[in-house]
C-alpha cells in the first residue's frame, strides 16, 4: 500500500500543475526499489524524468517528490532529467547516466513508469560489454576531480567493485548477486568496500587506499574483458 501510495500522490499532484504535466514528457521510477533489493535508510529512491523543453520545471518536480516519499526512508530522492530530444543517443547527447548507457539492462527491466509515456521503445540498445571501456575510462578521469571528496572517492570505489562482480559473473545489479560474485573471486578488499556501502554508506577508508584500489582493479577488469566476458550483462 505505501508504494501505491507515494506513486498516486506524485501522479496525482503533477496532474494538478498544468505546466508541469504539459512539459512532462514521463516520469520513471527505477533502481533498488524497482529491484525488490531497496534498503531503508541506505540507499536512494530513483527517479528519471523526461523534459519536453523547459527545466525550469524541474525544482517544482523535484519538491512534488520529496513531499510524497518522506515515509519511504530513502537517504536520498535522486532525481535524474534529460530532454526528450536527447534520448535518442544518451551516450552522445546530453548527459550519459549509467542507467541509460552501461547499465541500460538493468533499467529496462526495472522501472516503472509513474506518469506519462514510456521510453523504452524510443532508446537505442547499449550492450555492457560494448560500453564497459567507456566507463572504466571515465573513472578514471573522475578520480582527479574527487580527490578531496571521501564521498565521492567511495562511490567510485563501489562502482569499481560492482564492474568486478559484474565482468565475473554476477548475474544483475541485486546487491545480493554482487556480493556473491565479489565471494567467489575471493577479493576481500572489494568485499569490504562494497558491504561499508550496504552497512549505511560508511565513509571508512582514506584516499590513498580507495585509489590503490580503484587503479589495480580496473586493470583485472581490463585483464578479463580483453579474455571473455563471464556475464551476458
């Protein structure tokens, strides 16, 4: 009931704002809560929304759903937008979110729309494998800019040891399935990374150490994608 509940009250309050509901081509749920493996209090509730021409609706949008999910205990109400024009190419147009692009499986399987139309038909297929080069490479751009950011810094830790579970065989983006596939190669510092994330996000490792980390397992990823892909993910 709650999750019909927070879904209506967003319908029900864009439907209300005439500009909004006319520049609002759709709105996706997607992400843990979609999955089944959402964790109170840990991680975020995800939101996508489409624009036909005009942001500026966008802090309006982003006030409708914060009101309405206060009760599901997300640490955050993350809300992605890109305009309807762009979707035709995310990789190459406006801003390539890893749910469109390198993680594009996952979203297509888990979302749902909550208002408007949806844009499953109209985005081009990416393939993991094929994309799997372009985002290690942008990690690695990305460690510069975080320096100085233990938040970020461990994000992108745990992004780096999702693509290691990921490029060894776990099956999907279920924190269950990471976890397991980061068992079975038996790195115990992946591990460690990633379950600081699932026990409330904890900021527990310096710099040093989380670029080390990053560094050498993205070439064990380079070193397995160049061999063969364990995943059809």
């Amino acid at each position: 009931m709650i999750v019909m509940g927070f879904l209506e009250c967003i319908k029900k309050q864009i439907i209300q704002d005439n500009r909004l509901k006319n520049e609002l081509y759709s709105l996706i749920l997607y992400g843990s809560f979609v999955r089944g493996d959402f964790l109170e209090n840990v991680s975020d509730l995800d939101f996508f929304a489409v624009i036909i021409k005009d942001e500026s609706v966008i802090p309006k949008l982003r006030q409708i759903l914060e009101g309405c999910t206060k009760k599901i205990n997300a640490v955050e109400v993350d809300l992605a937008w890109e305009y309807l024009e762009n979707l035709s190419d995310p990789l190459r147009k406006g801003v390539p979110f890893k749910f469109l692009t390198i993680y594009q499986e996952d979203f297509l399987e888990n979302h749902i729309v909550v208002y408007g139309k949806d844009i499953a038909n109209i985005l081009p297929k990416y393939k993991f494998e094929d994309l799997l080069g372009w985002r290690i490479e942008r990690i690695l751009k990305l460690i510069e800019g975080s320096k100085g950011n233990p938040k970020l810094m461990h994000i992108l830790a745990g992004e780096t040891a999702r693509l290691l579970a990921l490029i060894n065989g776990a099956k999907s983006l279920r924190k269950g399935d990471i976890v397991n596939a980061l068992e079975k190669i038996q790195d115990e510092e992946a591990l460690e990374i990633y379950k600081a994330y699932l026990d409330g996000r904890k900021l527990k490792f310096d710099e040093k150490f989380l670029i080390n980390f990053i560094d050498s397992r993205i070439e064990k990823i380079k070193e397995a994608s160049s061999s063969s892909l364990s995943t059809s993910f």
